[in-house]
C-alpha cells in the first residue's frame, strides 16, 4: 500500500512540475530536472506516510475485530 500511495504521488508531483514548468517557459532539460527531483522527493515522502497509513489501517481493524470477536456484556431483562 505505501509503495502504491508513493508512486501516484510522486506521478502527480511529475506531472505537476511539467505542467508549471511549461507554463512558466522554462527550458525543457531543466524542467525534467526539476520534475524528476520533486518526484523523487516526493516518492519518499510517500512511502513514509503511506507506511504510517498502513499501520493505522492495522491496527484499527484489529480492534474492530477485537470489539465485534469479544463476549458481549448485553444483560437481557
């Protein structure tokens, strides 16, 4: 999951970077660059958040799966 969250955005920061560079007529080699490091860095990024989602995506679902798994307490009257 945090491979994947930190492809697409490092592919959204790429195509982002092309599109600003192109705006702003920017020679094309120094766009690429530019695109290719803010895509890197952002690759990272992603993987360090995508992990810190993946982790908490666990641990919630082990304790819902604690909470619908455990005896209920319910008294019938």
């Amino acid at each position: 999951m945090a491979k994947q969250f930190a492809i697409r955005l490092s592919l959204i920061m790429f195509a982002v970077s092309v599109i600003e560079s192109a705006v702003t007529g920017e020679a094309f080699h120094v766009a690429l660059i530019a695109a290719g490091t803010k895509a890197v860095c952002f690759f990272v990024i992603g993987l360090f958040v995508g992990e810190i989602a993946r982790r908490v995506v666990e641990e919630n679902a082990v304790a819902e799966f604690a909470d619908i798994t455990a005896p209920s307490a319910v008294q019938e009257s």
